[in-house]
C-alpha cells in the first residue's frame, strides 16, 4: 500500500521537477487497485516449445522469448505479432535472453542447456559469437547500460563469465573469462542459478546459487583469469571442462576475492534450514534475482522457500537485542539477537561463524520499519484503528493472509503501534508458510524494542525461538516473560 503522504509529496516533486516523472511513475505504479485490475490481454501464439525467458527491451516495445523449441521469437507486444524469429542453433532448451544495450535493439544473446552461450544478429537474423567455455547448463544472462559491449553468464558449473565483444576470442584450453569460480569458495558441487547487475550502480553484480545466500560483488575490485577449461585437451565435453573447472578451483589456481569486495544477504533462519530441508529432498537455491530500478533494493526468490526484499543500499552494523541484566549475569552466552541486512566478507564464504547460534543463524534480519519509530504507547489513530478491527476480524475467520495485509496497512498509519506488529506476528504463527516464523520472530522483536512489557510478544517470541530450533534462546525469553 503506498503512503499516502508519501504518494502527496511525490506528486508535488513531479510537478516541480520535470525529471521527477519516470521515477514518480516506478513509485505509484504498483498499487493494489491496479493489481486487482489486471488481467489476461492476448495470449502471444509461435513457439511450439516451453517457453523459459522473457526480455524487455529498454523502452518496452519489444518483448524476446526464449523456448525449448531452440528457437527466439521478438514480439511487438502492442501489436501482438511476431518481429522475427532467430535460429539459435542452441542444441538444449534456451534459459536466457537479453538485448545488447545501445545496439539499436538490434544485438541479442542467448544461453541455454547446450552450455554455450551466443550472440545474433536481428538485423541479418544470424549468430555472430559462440562462446563455449562453460561446463555446464547456462541458466542467466545479464547486462549493463554503460557497458553496451558486455555482458555476463551464471552457469550450472559453478562459474560466472564475463565476454567482452570488443576483445578477440577462442575457446581453447585456457579460458580468460572466468570472473568469479563459486567451486572454490561453495564447494565443488557449486552452481550458479542467476545474476543481475545493479542499474544505478552497474559496478555490482549480484549473483545467486544453490544455497540459500545472495552474493553482492563489486566487479570493479575483479577480473577475468586464466583458468584451464579443457579445451584443446581432448575434453570437449561440458562434463570434461566442468571438471577442468572444477580441479582449477581445488588445485591451486587462485580465485581468493579482495577483502570488502563480496557482501552476502541471507533471511537468517535459512542456513539452519539447509540441513533440514536436505532430509526432506528440499533445495534452497536463488532461482531468481533482480534489482529495484533505483538500485536500492534486491529481490530474490529462493526456490522451494519465499521471496526476500534485501536492502543493498543501506548496509548496517549488527545490532543487539539485549536480555536483561539479571538473567545475562546467570547465563552470559547467547544474549542477542544479531540483527544487520548483509554480511562482509574476504576470501571466505562471508558468514561469521561465533559460539553464539543466534548470532549466527539470525544474521542478516532487515527492519521493516525504515520509519522512525517511537516508543510512545496510545490510542490508535482512526485509520490504524479500523484496519486493525478489520484484521482480528478475518483473523478469526482464520484467512490469515488477509489479516497479514491489512495489518500491513495498518502500520503504514502508526508504525510505533507495538500491538500491530504483535498482531502481526500471531497471523504469520498461524499461517505456518514457508518463512513465515522467521517474519513473526522479527515482528516480536520490533514490539518489544517498541513495548518492552508486551507479554503476548514475549511469549510469541519464544515460540518462534522454539520452532525455530532454538531451545536455549527460547528458554530464555521464557524466563524474562515469566
């Protein structure tokens, strides 16, 4: 729901400055009116295949899928017909697809299962670059506005590749573009899913794998080294230069990364998770990432979990929660919960390893509320009111996800309500998906920094400790309720 102070003044600056007008669109343009009006427009009939990727051309007039049929259809999405179709000449189902920035719409690229990765012609309708360095599926493509002749490739060998077109090349036992090899720092069973580069910052590079982290790079602090992929070596298969890929990264070969160049994001009950989830034949890997158009924020879907909104631009120290002094004096382990939206790191996996399991496993909280948030405690505000009788009602009714949303809204009118995000938590408690224990544990936690004498979150806080395999922690929060 958008703030509707928020919503007055942006529409005050949009009239002031003229510029204003593309970032006031991108603000106001996802209401829940709107959403409830969407709708099915035309169904966009050629492939004869799944279709896997689709593309938007800076301006949005073009629209380039991508299918296991191996072939790329560009669209006129307003028209509803095709532009042309593109013989890929891929040999496996196409998973990416992207236009080359500043060439007119006129460059684009594709990767696919074949794991190799190719550059066409719409113009002349052919491939101009195949580049088969990879070893295994290539499953994400991405570019960058102010680097109109690169581009980026995550694959399922572990790598991420960066090719210049400006520069000569050959696929030969030497690759020279392998920018970052997750087989040295994940392990050898390491592959990457997806990558995205910031657009307001094109200098970070975001990439996810098959764990439950979000890896931010700062790729001016990187480059391309030469590492040995098989090829010319009688190992022209993608298995063959996998494990070329692999052994480079065991045997040697330096792909250490500069301290402060990675920041990992992670949704802190996650990596306890990993184990559990393996048991059940669960996986948590980033299926999907994508930046905000301003840069600021960073969405990721974890697939087989939930969808995550990380905050890149605002990266804070970890703050404490403490217990009281009384039962600190008692047990002086484990009093806090580690509450920061990203972790640093050097040349290791970027996740600090303490005595303390909540400080390690709770890392990487965001706060929800990035308003300020006062401690003061009365009566509700009419609006607020309203939407919170609203949701205890549907909350009764048991559609906990209605009631989820309408207190969301009402915390958008009294933010320092602590009985909002106690409500709150007791909703996502009771729906039980997938993550939503570690949302209720984050909203007690922000009721009680508001009231610390609210019990119902003292307790709630405790429960979602215990479920969450935390005994000790929820054995203490038990102790200071009581």
């Amino acid at each position: 729901m958008t703030n509707p102070v928020k919503a007055v003044v942006a529409t005050a600056q949009r009239m002031i400055n003229a510029e204003y007008g593309k970032t006031y669109q991108r603000h106001l343009q996802v209401t829940s009116s709107l959403i409830g009006r969407l709708g099915l427009e035309k169904e966009l009939e050629g492939h004869s295949g799944c279709v896997n990727c689709l593309e938007w051309n800076s301006t949005g007039t073009l629209l380039a899928s991508g299918s296991d049929d191996l072939k790329v259809i560009v669209w006129d999405p307003l028209l509803h017909r095709q532009k042309c179709v593109v013989n890929t000449g891929h040999e496996g189902n196409i998973f990416s697809v992207k236009f080359l920035p500043n060439s007119n719409d006129a460059t684009i690229v594709s990767g696919a299962a074949d794991t190799e990765v190719k550059v066409h012609d719409l113009n002349k309708l052919e491939t101009t670059h195949t580049f088969s360095c990879h070893g295994g599926r290539v499953k994400r493509l991405a570019t960058a506005d102010n680097v109109p002749f690169m581009f980026w490739s995550a694959a399922e060998d572990g790598t991420i590749m960066q090719f210049d077109l400006r520069q000569p090349h050959r696929c030969e036992s030497v690759c020279n573009s392998v920018l970052i090899n997750l087989n040295a720092h994940l392990g050898v069973n390491a592959e990457a899913k997806c990558l995205a580069v910031n657009p307001a910052r094109p200098e970070q590079l975001a990439v996810g794998a098959n764990d439950p982290f979000i890896r931010l790079y700062d790729r001016r602090m990187l480059s391309p080294r030469p590492t040995r992929s098989g090829q010319g070596q009688g190992a022209r298969s993608s298995w063959e230069r996998h494990s070329f890929l692999i052994c480079a990264a065991v045997d040697g070969e330096d792909f250490s990364l500069p301290e402060g160049c990675a920041t990992y994001f992670v949704a802190g009950h996650l990596p306890l998770k990993q184990q559990e989830y393996s048991k059940r034949f669960r996986t948590l890997a980033a299926t999907y990432i994508t930046f905000s158009p301003d840069g600021t924020e960073l969405l990721a879907n974890l697939g087989g979990e939930q969808i995550y909104l990380f905050d890149v631009s605002h990266r804070r120290l970890p703050t404490n929660i403490d217990l009281p002094v009384s039962l600190e004096a008692a047990n002086p382990v484990a009093k806090e919960l580690t509450q920061s939206n990203g972790y640093r790191n050097g040349t290791t996996n970027g996740v600090c390893l303490t005595t303390n399991g909540v400080s390690c496993h709770l890392a990487t909280v965001q706060d929800e509320g990035k308003r300020s948030i006062s401690k003061k405690s009365g009566k509700l505000p009419a609006k607020a009111e309203l939407l919170k009788s609203q949701a205890n009602k549907v909350f009764d009714k048991l559609d906990y996800t209605l009631a989820i949303s309408l207190y969301n809204h009402a915390i958008c009118y009294a933010g320092d309500a602590a009985v909002l995000y106690a409500n709150r938590a007791a909703a996502y408690m009771k729906r039980a998906w997938d993550g939503d224990l570690y949302a209720a544990l984050r909203d007690c936690s922000t009721a009680l920094k508001l009231d610390p004498h609210h019990v119902k979150a003292h307790f709630r806080l405790a429960r979602c400790l215990y479920e969450l395999h935390w005994t000790s922690e929820a054995l203490d929060f038990l102790q200071v309720a009581s």
